[in-house]
C-alpha cells in the first residue's frame, strides 16, 4: 500500500440527489481510523495496510442521515469488511529440509509431494 489511502467501497442511498443534502456517517470497528468516509460522497477508504493474519474482519454500522434535519434518511446498517489474504510470510518448514522435484513442462498448479 502507498502513502495514499485506499478505496474499500461506497455507500449510497437512495435518498441522495448528489445535491450535497445527504451525509454518510459511518461508525464501528476501525470507523475514523482505519476506515474513512467522505461525508458527502459515501466513499470509505481504509487508510493503513489491513493484515488477515492480525484481524479477518471489520464490522462496519452505516448511516444515511439529511444535513439540514439531522434525521436519519433510512435504517441503520451494518457490512462486514473481509480482510484477504496475501502470501506476505515466508514460509516454514518445521520438519525439513524436504527433497522435491517437478517434473520439466509441468502444468500450473501440479501437487508436489515429497519424496
């Protein structure tokens, strides 16, 4: 991940005109740290590198609400931000070392067994 933050996803209601009257609240586990939403738009961007192996997922509530009310425009909702993996350990042999060949002109993804 750059220095930038990055775009997770959008909220939006129907309620929204793209006239600026509706704001985005958003609330739950990382809401206004991790994960940032533009008031006006609806766009979350999470603003550091998430790691499945430190947390799978985030439980995210959001809100529609009219700025000139304050009322809300539709239930509260709640989404679930799954964290993939990536191959980002090495990884580790604790019974090696192992022998293995693979066979030349082999197919992608072939079983490699130990011998």
């Amino acid at each position: 991940m750059g220095p930038d933050p990055q775009y997770v996803g959008k909220l939006h209601s129907n309620s929204d005109k793209g006239d600026g009257s509706v704001k985005y609240i958003l609330t739950g586990e990382g809401a206004g740290t991790i994960f940032i939403i533009d008031d006006t738009t609806g766009d979350i961007h999470s603003t550091k590198s998430l790691d499945r192996e430190q947390k799978t997922h985030y439980v995210l509530h959001a809100q529609a609400i009219d700025r000139r009310t304050n009322k809300p425009l539709e239930p509260e909702s709640e989404f679930i931000i799954k964290v993939q993996d990536i191959n980002d350990n090495a990884p580790k042999f604790t019974d090696g070392p192992y022998i293995v060949t693979v066979p030349e002109m082999s197919e992608m993804d072939i079983a490699v067994e130990k011998t």
